[in-house]
C-alpha cells in the first residue's frame, strides 16, 4: 500500500513535547518533510494553521492561514522538506476546561492521487501577548469557582462591579447555540472575566448574573451575546426602599 511518512517540527529550540508555547502577533516558523515510499505526483501540499475544540458539545474548527507550500514530483524513498511561516492571530486563545478546550495546530494534507491522503498536525499552545494561558489565572487575579447556580440578584463569587443606580442585570439562562462561540462573545463583551470565569460562569448556569449596567449598554451586550447563542434575560433591579 502506498504511502508517505509525514514529519513537522518548529523551528530548532522549539520542542515538540510538551506542546511549545508561542504568543499572539508572534511568527511562527517551521519545517515539514514528506518521504513517500512510491514515485507520486503531489498536486498540492497544503499547510494550515487551525484551532479546533474537544469535549462537551458540538466540536468546532477554525482555519485561520492556509498555504499551498509544493507541487511537484515525489520520489520513492527521498524526502522532501519545504519550511513554512505563519504570523499567529490574537484569539481564540488555546484553553483547557472540564466540558471543552480550544487546541491549536499546524495540520498538513498532502494532496496525491491516492485513496487516502496523508495528513500530520504539529500541536501547540496559543498564549496572549503577556505570554499567559487562558486555562491559568494570572498570578494578581483572584478566581473562586462557584459550585451551585446562583439567584440572579446575589453577587456572583468572582469581582462584579458595583450596581449603579438606573442599571439592569444580564443574566444567563443557558446556551442554546456553540458553547465556544459564547465564550468568545463573552470575552469581547465583558474584559473583566477572564477565560476561566466565563467557562465557570457556563458550567454554573441557569440563571447566573453575568453583568449590570446602563439599561441602553445592556441591550447591545445582550443582543450580541444572543447572536453567539446565549440564552440572556435582562431584569430591571428592583425598586429601592423609601
């Protein structure tokens, strides 16, 4: 049976185990070599920079760069090595939670006219720009994992801001669409959680206070967060004693 040992490293000081760790903006190099144990003719040798979820739930993948790096002839039992260099997006940022993580990956596929393409993916960790993982706090943030669903007029455990007079609550019933796409929605919405307290916040749903705010502000949150496929209610606080 025909086939092609595919092999991919990083650039030399990048380590392929453990999953070495690069940050957002940051560019990426590396190396991939095809040996075919039979003369074949590649039509195309793509190279993809992708991110992809695993656990709980519908399973997601993104592409975000993908290159056709060699078209050419492939001969018995001689490798071919052909680099490749991506430029790292900023998000989403590679996670690992109890129901879902994001995994990030530098996926080959070459394209030969065998039953069976051969494929590869060299793993890696996307950090942001401070070099932090989404799955680990920064070392200032203090995270309490709420345990039970919370009524939604008392304060969650992690740091919600104070209740302004003439504001609402958002509060989260559920997620009815992609569980990743929320949390992404989540992270642009509301700054202030990080990865971790928004995968806790979902965990602990229904009827979590994820915010308060000014009534206008809280409309264009919740309609953008119900567009990523949150459940979202908005409640007035109730009136202040006299």
């Amino acid at each position: 049976m025909a086939f092609a040992k595919i092999e991919m490293t990083f650039d030399e000081g990048q380590p392929f185990s453990p999953p070495p760790t690069f940050r957002a903006g940051q560019v990426v190099r590396g190396l991939v070599t095809v040996t075919p144990n039979a003369d074949v003719e590649c039509r195309h040798l793509w190279v993809t920079l992708q991110w992809r979820t695993e656990g709980r739930g519908e399973r997601e993948t993104g592409v975000a760069q993908k290159e056709d790096i060699f078209q050419g002839r492939l001969t018995n039992g001689t490798p071919v090595q052909i680099p490749f260099q991506f430029t790292l997006p900023q998000s989403p940022w590679s996670y690992s939670g109890k129901y879902v993580s994001i995994v990030w990956e530098v996926a080959v596929d070459v394209d030969v006219p065998w039953k069976v393409n051969p494929r590869g993916a060299l793993p890696f960790i996307l950090t942001g720009v401070s070099g932090t993982p989404a799955s680990a706090p920064a070392p200032n943030e203090a995270h309490t994992i709420p345990t039970t669903p919370m009524p939604v007029n008392t304060p969650p455990p992690f740091a919600a801001p104070q209740k302004a007079r003439g504001s609402v609550d958002i509060v989260l019933h559920g997620v009815t669409g992609s569980e990743n796409q929320v949390m992404q929605a989540m992270r642009q919405e509301l700054p202030r959680l990080s990865l971790q307290e928004i995968q806790d916040i979902i965990n602990a749903a229904p009827s979590v206070l994820l915010e308060n705010a000014a009534p206008e502000d809280a409309q264009s949150i919740a309609a953008r967060l119900t567009a990523a496929g949150a459940a979202i209610q908005i409640l007035p606080h109730p009136p202040e004693a006299p």
